[in-house]
C-alpha cells in the first residue's frame, strides 16, 4: 500500500494577543491510498485545525506550522503559492463542515463547476465543463439539473452532495472531510456516509474523516485516530465493541463508556470527570492526566511518547497494540 | 413506577398561518400521555413537530385544537396567573444553554429570578434555596458559582445552569428539548445521568426531545415517534428499538449512527415531509418501501400492536 | 420579470405620492404664490394686477380635485410653473439648465468616489495586516470626519486664492460661450477640477471604510476559505467570491448617494458660486421662491426615487436570493 497522505510531527499554534496558543501538538499519521482514517475528537481537541493545516489554509498570521504534510510524497510546506494552488484539489480536497455556508449565495452551482475547473484546466471548453459537471453530480445522485441553481435553493443534504460533487472535480488522490455530515438528519446523514464510502472504493480514495461521533465513525473508518488536547493519543484499527474497551487508550475507554447504545443490552454510561485543560496551561506531561483514571505519577511531567505507524497508543500506562492484519469494517 | 397520568394531550393540533399558502400542521391530532415519575422520549427529525408538540405541553404555545391536561386539569387555554402558577409546575429546558442564558447576568441572578416570581422566596430563605439548587445540579462549591457569568463556563455547566434554573419552581414535569446535542460526548452523559438522578430524587417526569435514538433509549421509559406533525409509533422504548412495527421507526433506526444495518435505506425517495393543512393521508407515504393504495387517502389511526406498543400504519392491521 | 414589474409599479407608486406630498404641502401654508409675490412688490399693485399674476401662476379658486388633476397634467407636460426669484422663467427651464452642471459634477464625483473608495476598500482588506491596510483605513477616518463645506473654503484657499492653481469660481471663465470646443471643455473641467476634490476627499473615505469592514468579515467566510481551498486564482476570489458578497450591504447606501446627486452638494456649489441644482435650491430658500423650491424638491424626490430603483435592480442582478422564488 502506498502513503497517499503523510503527517509528520506536526505542530501548530494559533497567533494571539497573550503569545502562542498550541492548537496540535506532535500529531503523526499517515492514510494509504483506498483507506478512510477516522479522525475523533471533542470541541476544542484541535480536529478541525487539523483539516485546515493539511490543506494548509492556515495564514501566517493567524497561526504557525511546524512538521511535514506530504501529499504522494510532496512536501505542502515546500511549495510556491503557485505550486499550491496548482496542488489544492488536484491532489488534496476538501468538504467543509458547514456546507451551509460553504457555497458562495452568490454563485449557481455551475458557476462553481467552473471556477475550480477552469482553475486547474487551462482551456477547458464550455461544453466540456457542462459535461463533466452533470457526471459529476449524477455521481452523488444529484438530477444534473440542480447545476442551474443557487446554494439558498437547496436543502442541507443536497448542498452536502454538491460540495462533495466538488471534491471529486479534480479527481484528487486525498479527501478531508470535517464533520461533513454533522448538521444534517440522520436518515440524510447515513445515505450521504453510505455514498461517501461508496465513491472512496471506486475511486481509490485516501480519506481522513474528522468528526465528533464516535459511533458514526467506527462505522465508516478502517482506521480511527483519537484526539485530545491537540495530540493524538491512540490509532486504533480495532472495534469499538465495549468487551475490547480495555485495549484502548484510557481516554478512548472514557468515550466508549459515555455513550449510550442503540443495539444490545442497555449498559449505564457515564462521563468522563472533569474538564478537557486549558490550552494556554499545559503542562508537560499527558493533557489528559487529571481526568485519567489509569494515571501513573511520571503522568504529569514526562512527555508522551513520539509514535508513528498504522496504529499506536500514547500512554505511560499501557502497553502498545498487537499489530494485526489491517481489517476493514 | 406509579402509574398515574401526569400530563396528557388529546387531539392536539398546532397550525402556523403562511401567507398565500394553506396551513403549516406543525403536529396533528397528536394524543399522548406522561405517568408520574415517567419519561417519554419524544423522536423525530427537524420538521417532525416534536419541539412544537413540547412547547406546547408547557403551554409556551397554545394549541389550535385539542386539550392539554395536567394533574386531571385542562390548561388548554389558561393565562394570566393560572398560566404562572402551571410554570411552577411544568419546565422546560432548551437545546442551547448559550443563548438561553442572559451573558450579563451571573447564575445566581438567572436562579434568583425564578426563586422569587414563582415560589415569593425572599433573603436568607432565597439564598438557601439557591445554594441547594446548585449543588443538587452539580455545580459547588455554590459559593463560587454564584458569582459566574455564562461565559465563563463550559458547555456542560452551563447546562447545569439552565436544569436548576428549570428546577427553581419546584416543577414536576419537566420538557428537556435536546438537552444534550450541543455537548460532547463526555459531558452528554454526566447531563443525561444527572437527568436520571433527578428524576429518582424530585420524583420528576420528563419529555425528553431528542433526535437521538440511543440517548433516547437510555433516558426514556417510553419512546414516541413523530413524523411530519403525526405521532406514527409509541412504545416501551426496549420494545421501540427492538422490534419497531412503522416503516419510518425502522428507517430511523437503520439510520442512526451504531446500529448494525448493511445495504441500502429502507425508503424508496429522499425528502421533507408535506406539512400543509390540506395534505391528506400518511405522512410518510411518499417514501415508504411497504406503501400501499390507501396509505395517499387516509391517515392510519394508532392501533395496538402489542399491550405496550400502538403503530399508525395499515401494515398493522 | 415578475420581480422587476413588482419594483416598477412600486416605483410608480411611489412617484405618484411623491407628486402628491408636493401637491398638498403648499396649499397646507396660508396665501399662494401670487400673494407672496405682491409681498415682494410691498404692497404696491392693484387688485387687477393681484388677478393677473394668480392667472399666471395657475392659482384658481376651483375646487381641490380639480386643481389636482390640472397639478398632475402641467406635472407630466412639464409645466412647473414660474419662478419668483427669476420672474418669469419657468422653473422647469432653470432645472433644465441647472441639472447638467450637478449631475456632471457632483454625479461624476460621486461614482469616482465610490469606485475608488470600493476598489481601495477590497484591496486593503484583501491586504488586511498590511502597510496600507495600517495608513489608509486611518487616514480615511480621518477625511471622512473633515465638514466637505470647510474643506471646499480651505482648498478655495489654498490651491485658488493663496497659490492660483485653480479658478475660485464659476463653471467656466465669463469670456467663454458654452460650445463643444476643446477650449471650453478645458476650461470647463478645469473649474470642475476643485469642487470635485472637495467632494471626493469628503465621501470616499466613507466607501473606502464601509468596504473594507464588510470584506474583512466576507473574507472570513466559509465560501471564501472553500474557494482559496479549491486552488481558485486570487482575482476571482477577490472580486466573484468576497468583494461581490461584501458590497451588497453598501447597495442602499450608494443608491441614497447617487439619488441625493441630485440634490446637489449644496455648500460645495455655493462656495465654488457653481451655476447647480444646489445653488439654485440655495437661492430659493433666499428668496422664499415656493414654485422654484417645489420644482427642486420634485426633481431630487423622483431622482431618490428612480435611483433606488435602478440600484435594486442592480442587487437583484447581484444577489439571487432578492429574486424571489418559490423557495422563499
């Protein structure tokens, strides 16, 4: 299998008035290509800043980055705006959050066809942007017909269809997708994942999906990385079957046990104590070191462990996973 | 499980005027009831009409036709001080802490308030009653979070604010419309099983709005199913989820996140329900795999399937 | 279509009581045109005279609703009847010979100011953090407080009267006869060159501000991040993406300017003496000239009027969501 999409140590910090806030620190992952890595995470663990650091949309201004994004080898960082430019969407797209308000009011959905081909495709003709405009969005199971209209004229699901259609344009070998599903019912959710994971097989797509819900993802991803306080804390290709939980990560055991469960017998939840840190008040041991129930003295002052690879766990407590064959869902 | 009704609707029916349409039903002829100490989950997707049918139980709206009854009284169209003397009663909690809180006042005004116009507390006694509630909600030392703004707690806590603030009437019924789906994970369930610990000690009932099957399940005795303004399914909620009886429950479940169905959705088109007063017939006919002739002309009533469980569907029959 | 029909009747509505107000304001105030002219005459005329002069100006002693149709007939014919301060020209003829100076000077001002104001205005905030985004903005703030009247007398000043770079007045030298020469149009831009400034300096730094703090805000929208995500080339971002999102809430503030042209700046015409709308609305008020005043009140109303109009159609071309749909 070859690396589609490579993280590598990765840190960054956003830029404000009382100095560096860190965002992501020391992240390291990498998705082969026809692979879905599940990014998890709560509000403020950094998953989002992760999406924007890989397209690296994060202005210099706004915030600084460290590490290496390699996309099929090529260093993001390294480049040129021009190369970049040239690079975003014909290598690595993108579906936002809030397809809401991802779609310019102004524009008809053809308009943004357009655009991004016209872009990337010097001299594309007229007709041949229709063309690959309504394949594209009978792809998503979209009437082409809804190329002619503005974002305001559809509903949520529909514009989530039209911005992956987008993504697709290019036919990019990485997808990041940040919480694409998230605003929408459920029953649009789960068509909408069921066609993400579709066009991921047939097109051989690396896909990092970041989102809050666990359960949503475990259903959906080969791989899942846990975040907490800007770090990775755990790859894991295991099931999220509760009988496992002691296999994972003591943060990724907290989450299992917090949610409650649709099918099976009912088993009581409960949260995880406390509050996630204070990102200008880290200390330099294990950010989740005062909510851990595993929690070892050396905990609070020494470093988690760098670790790269398919799957690992970064705890002074637990040993690493049994490697095993990579399974899909 | 006393086995008392505390809150019932009869045929309620919530229309919304539209200029230079018909009607919007936002529900329909909708009849449920609540025990002591009970909760009923109330689920549906946006457009269902369950945060209406909410509203309206704490009479926040009033309906257009039906009855809404509580302790055996009908409150369908009391105002005034009866209005407010009911509020001491029946509460409601909202989806978003953030904007139901007021940012220039602290947790003990939002509390004071409330302590004062509905049970005349004064002082020392108003002090008291405010400490306890938030320690009864998890938020001590009391002292200090007296003292906070909105903006200086976190989504959790702030919803915790907003629980005692629904308790400070000394409610019995309480309406929790998505308490939880703007938390996390984590604080979900410290929120849901405060939910549950309150109920034990206040002997609280409580419509819990969701659109969240399994947080649904694990809060609720019962489960009601709504769909474009018609309850369509009502049934013990292990009953609900295990062996659903209408075509759109089972599509709910196959939907939602966990649950372990393969292959395509069972529904034959996607799309939003037609809310409007001359819509005859089911709701979900337009997309129901099992639809037959009838299902376009009339609205199936709720019939039982089992002693603990009613569908509205012609399948049933 | 069906929007633009439903602007146009409105429009039409509009106008029509626009005319009305103008109608029924005067006959509210005691005596009429005549009466006032005979103040001017200090009561030195006969009565024949009183009757002659009412005949004049169209006073009748008909009921109202008559006097309101002839108003709307001499309306539409142009007929707005005589001026007391230039007794007895038509006050249709002093608008007609007034209106080409203001709208060439305060309309080309205008549009100047606003271009550049905007163009400015989507450059700095594209440029946000930058050298300029530090100096215009701030400079900008402080034009925009400067009193336009103040900063015509200090130009007058200055660059006419202490350094002789410019004419102190008029539209046109006195020597010259209004011709299509290069030697007139020369001439006539050079006097227009002053008070032109005075009015650009005044307002652009209003656009320039107003622009620039809706783009900075556009910019942070997702759709702007999605097409900077999508490899889009920066001009069609800057233009198609966020400054065509972030000059829709400047739409209703440029047709007020545009339609207030009309009016004429007032104080700029009079210090610079140049022959506009506002030196004559100026010389009405003097002169309690009620038929001149009506005429001008008329002329800058429908202008508001026509001018918000034509601007909504503009937004409509711009914003497809104002165009009305089902999916409202």
């Amino acid at each position: 299998m070859t690396e589609a999409l490579v993280v590598d140590s990765l840190h960054v910090s956003y830029i404000t008035q009382s100095g560096l806030v860190p965002a992501l620190r020391n992240v390291s992952l990498s998705i082969a290509s026809n692979e879905i890595l599940g990014l998890v995470g709560e509000s403020g663990s950094g998953k989002s800043t992760m999406a924007q650091a890989v397209m690296r949309l994060l202005k210099p201004d706004v915030a600084t980055v460290d590490g290496r994004i390699l996309v099929d080898g090529q260093d993001l960082y390294q480049l040129t705006p021009e190369e970049l430019r040239l690079t975003r969407w014909r290598k690595i797209a993108m579906v936002f959050q809030s397809s809401m308000n991802a779609l310019n009011p102004v524009l008809s959905i053809q308009e943004h066809f357009a655009d991004t081909m016209e872009a990337h495709i010097p001299g594309i003709t007229r007709d041949e942007i229709l063309k690959r405009t309504a394949d594209l969005l009978e792809q998503v199971r979209l009437d082409p017909a809804v190329a002619r209209s503005y974002a305001h004229e559809l509903s949520g699901g529909m514009r989530q269809r039209v911005v992956i259609a987008l993504s697709l344009a290019l036919d990019p070998s990485v997808l990041i997708m940040d919480e694409p599903t998230t605003a929408l019912d459920v029953v649009v959710q789960r068509s909408i994942l069921d066609e993400i994971a579709a066009l991921q097989k047939q097109r051989q797509l690396a896909v990092l999906f970041i989102s809050h819900d666990f359960n949503l993802v475990s259903g959906l991803a080969n791989r899942i990385a846990v975040m907490y306080a800007g770090e990775i804390m755990e790859i894991t290709d295991r099931g999220m079957a509760l009988e496992d939980a002691r296999e994972h990560h003591p943060y990724t055991q907290g989450l299992m046990r917090a949610a409650p469960r649709l099918v099976g017998t009912k088993v009581s939840i409960e949260g995880i104590p406390g509050e996630p840190p204070d990102m200008t008040q880290l200390g330099p041991g294990c950010p989740f070191f005062d909510r851990c129930p595993e929690r070892l003295p050396m905990c609070r002052t020494t470093p988690l462990p760098s670790k790269s690879g398919r799957v690992y766990i970064r705890c002074h407590a637990m040993p690493d996973p049994v490697v095993e064959k990579v399974k899909r869902p | 499980m006393s086995a008392k009704i505390l809150v019932s609707t009869d045929h309620v029916t919530v229309r919304f005027p539209r200029p230079g349409a018909p009607d919007l039903v936002a529900s329909r002829a909708v009849s449920l009831h609540i025990a002591t100490q009970e909760t009923l989950g109330l689920v549906g997707e946006s457009g269902s009409g369950k945060t209406t049918m909410g509203r309206t139980l704490v009479r926040l709206l009033t309906p257009s036709a039906g009855t809404v009854w509580f302790e055996g009284k009908d409150v369908t169209h009391i105002h005034g001080s009866a209005l407010m003397r009911y509020h001491r009663n029946a509460q409601m909690i909202f989806q978003d802490p953030f904007a139901s809180l007021n940012p220039f006042h602290t947790v003990g005004h939002h509390l004071a308030r409330p302590l004062a116009r509905l049970r005349h507390l004064k002082g020392h006694e108003r002090q008291e009653a405010l400490d306890e509630l938030l320690t009864l909600v998890g938020l001590t030392p009391s002292a200090v979070f007296r003292e906070k703004y909105p903006h200086e707690l976190s989504g959790g806590q702030r919803q915790r604010v907003a629980i005692a603030r629904a308790l400070a009437g000394g409610p019995s019924f309480i309406v929790a419309d998505e308490p939880v789906s703007m938390l996390d994970v984590s604080l979900r369930a410290e929120i849901l099983t405060l939910l549950e610990s309150l109920q034990e000690r206040r002997g609280l009932s409580y419509l819990y709005i969701t659109h969240d099957l399994a947080s649904a399940r694990y809060l609720s005795h019962r489960i009601a199913v709504m769909y474009g303004g018609s309850l369509v399914e009502i049934a013990t909620a292990e009953e609900l989820v295990q062996a659903p009886a209408h075509p759109y429950t089972r599509l709910l479940l196959a939907a939602t996140p966990g649950s372990p169905h393969k292959g395509p959705l069972p529904e034959t088109m996607q799309g939003a329900p037609d809310l409007s007063a001359d819509r005859i017939g089911c709701p979900f006919a337009p997309r129901c795999p099992s639809v037959m002739d009838q299902c376009s002309q009339v609205m199936p009533e709720l019939k039982a399937v089992s002693p603990s469980h009613q569908a509205a569907c012609f399948l049933n029959t | 279509m069906r929007f633009i029909l439903r602007r146009l009747g409105f429009l039409l509505l509009s106008l029509w009581a626009a005319a009305t107000i103008n109608f029924v304001l005067p006959r509210l105030m005691p005596g009429n045109p005549a009466i006032l002219m005979i103040g001017r005459f200090k009561g030195q005329i006969s009565p024949q005279a009183l009757h002659a002069l009412e005949l004049q100006f169209g006073v009748t002693h008909t009921p109202l609703w008559s006097q309101y149709l002839t108003y709307l007939n001499n309306l539409v014919h142009g007929q707005w009847g005589l001026s007391l301060t230039y007794y007895p020209v038509p006050v249709s003829k002093i608008i007609a010979e007034s209106l080409p100076w203001t709208v060439g000077l305060v309309g080309v001002a205008t549009v100047l100011s606003v271009f550049i104001g905007v163009m400015m205005g989507i450059w700095t905030a594209w440029h946000r953090g930058g050298k300029w985004d530090a100096i215009l903005p701030t400079v900008s703030t402080f034009t925009a407080a400067l009193p336009y009247f103040w900063l015509a007398l200090i130009l007058l000043y200055l660059l006419g009267y202490l350094w002789h770079w410019f004419p102190m007045a008029h539209a046109y030298s006195s020597s010259l006869t209004p011709s299509w020469s290069f030697a007139f149009i020369s001439n006539m831009l050079y006097h227009a060159i002053l008070p032109a400034l005075t009015i650009i300096i005044s307002s652009i730094g209003g656009w320039l501000l107003g622009m620039r703090n809706n783009m900075v805000q556009t910019l942070g929208e997702d759709y702007v991040l999605f097409g900077e995500a999508r490899g889009l080339k920066s001009n069609r971002l800057m233009f198609q993406y966020a400054a065509r999102n972030a000059i829709l809430p400047s739409m209703t503030g440029f047709a007020m300017a545009i339609g207030f042209v009309v009016g004429g700046a007032l104080l700029t015409e009079v210090v610079f003496s140049y022959p506009g709308l506002g030196y004559q609305l100026l010389a009405a008020v003097q002169n309690e000239d009620y038929p001149l005043m009506q005429g001008l009140f008329l002329i800058i109303a429908f202008s508001v009027l026509v001018a918000n109009f034509l601007v909504e159609l503009l937004y409509g071309k711009l914003d497809p969501r104002t165009r009305g749909g089902a999916s409202h």
